[in-house]
C-alpha cells in the first residue's frame, strides 16, 4: 500500500506501508533530491493521505485493532504532530475534499455500515 502527493510548495512526498505495518514517508528537497524513509510509528492495516485546505497533509489510517487514527503535519511542508483516534472500529476508508476544502472521511465500520466524518472549519489545529 502506497501513496503518492505533493507538499504545499509543490515537493512530492510518498507514502508506504511498511513490513513492519509502520507508515514511513519520504519527501524530496528543494534541489529534488530524496530524503531518507522516516517512520510516522503505529501499526497499521491501511492509509490513506490527503491535503487539508491549508497545505497541510494529514494521514488516515485504521490500525491492527480496527480504530481509525489521524496525524497531520504541524505547518505546510513540515513535520507531523501525534495521531489522534476517532471513536468506532472500521474495515476501510476514503477521504474526499468538499468544494469548499474541508476533508470529508467516508469509513465503513465492523458492521459493514458507511459513516462518514468532516471537518467542522477550513483549518484544524493539529494535534
């Protein structure tokens, strides 16, 4: 599992999910040059990356024991601050963009039910 986006400036970033069911990211200089693979810990079943509004990326996850957590990078093209669960346990998701930028979650729970979460305003503060 894998995924590839772009930072705010514009630098790609990638995403993968690794043998140690950690999600470790990579990103690239502003020369091009690509950084070293830098873990964002946990254990994980799947994930998914999206852009907030603000530049920011945030990373959707469901770990081992099915809760859905989210880790968002602190400032456009920085670093990410701690994972933040959501209640519920979930079997898969998606992230959407509203027209007006705000990130909508779409999970299906244990129950095989869709739910779906969005943000409440443009900007989040990170956690």
């Amino acid at each position: 599992m894998s995924s590839f986006v772009l930072n705010q400036d514009g630098r790609p970033a990638a995403f993968v999910l690794g043998g140690d069911k950690a999600i470790w990211r990579q990103w690239t200089d502003n020369t091009g040059t690509w950084g070293p693979w830098v873990s964002l810990g946990g254990q994980w079943s799947r994930f998914t990356v999206a852009t907030n509004q603000d530049g920011r990326l945030t990373v959707f996850a469901i770990g081992l024991d099915n809760v859905m957590q989210r880790c968002s990078q602190i400032a456009p093209n920085g670093s990410f601050g701690d994972w933040s669960s959501f209640s519920g346990q979930w079997q898969q998701l998606a992230v959407a963009t509203n027209q007006d930028g705000r990130l909508t979650v779409f999970a299906i729970d244990l129950d095989n039910v869709m739910q779906r979460c969005s943000q409440t305003s443009l900007v989040t503060v990170p956690t």
